[in-house]
C-alpha cells in the first residue's frame, strides 16, 4: 500500500480543479462559437436555434460557485477521516 505523507486529498483537488478549467473552456469555445455564428447565417430559424444555445450555455456559469463548495466539502471530509485516523494511530485515544 503506498503512504504518502502530506498529500491529504491532493489527488482529488487537483482532478476537480482541472476538471473545473475543462468545463469553463469548453463552455467559453461554444459561447465564442455561438456569437460567430450569429452573425454568419441569415436564417431566422437558424438564428434562434443560436440563440436559444448560446443563452443555455451561458446559464452554465451558474453553477461554478456550487461546483466549487461542494469540491471543498468533498476535501475537508477527506481532511477529516485522515486526521481521525492518524490521530487513533498515534495512540493518543484508546479504541475499542
């Protein structure tokens, strides 16, 4: 088993992070790609069909700020159970 000291819940942060970024840059590509296409295209229905994609799209911003709690939820669970675990592994409280 691999026990690497100092690293609680890194692993993790650093996937919701980059997974984060990914989201935001395929949500700014289809936002730029939908105002390009605004102005390319001369049929009424194909413009409401861009502009009905480029609002759902930039409702999607939306959701960063719960994104973001409950990544922090996630990390200080994981903070806990380790600091619960290496606390019963010092000796310091007797366990059953």
């Amino acid at each position: 088993m691999k026990k690497e000291r100092g690293t609680a819940g890194l692993n993790v942060l650093l996937s919701v992070v980059t997974l984060i970024f990914v989201i935001g840059l395929i949500v700014m590509v289809f936002a730029l790609m939908s105002g390009e296409l605004q102005g390319a295209t001369d049929d009424p229905t194909a413009i409401q069909v861009i502009n009905d994609t480029g609002s759902s799209i930039a409702g999607v911003t939306a959701w960063f700020p719960i994104i973001i709690v409950i990544t922090a939820m996630v990390v200080l669970i994981l903070l806990t159970v380790i600091i619960i675990t290496a606390i019963r592994g010092s000796g310091l409280i007797a366990s059953a």
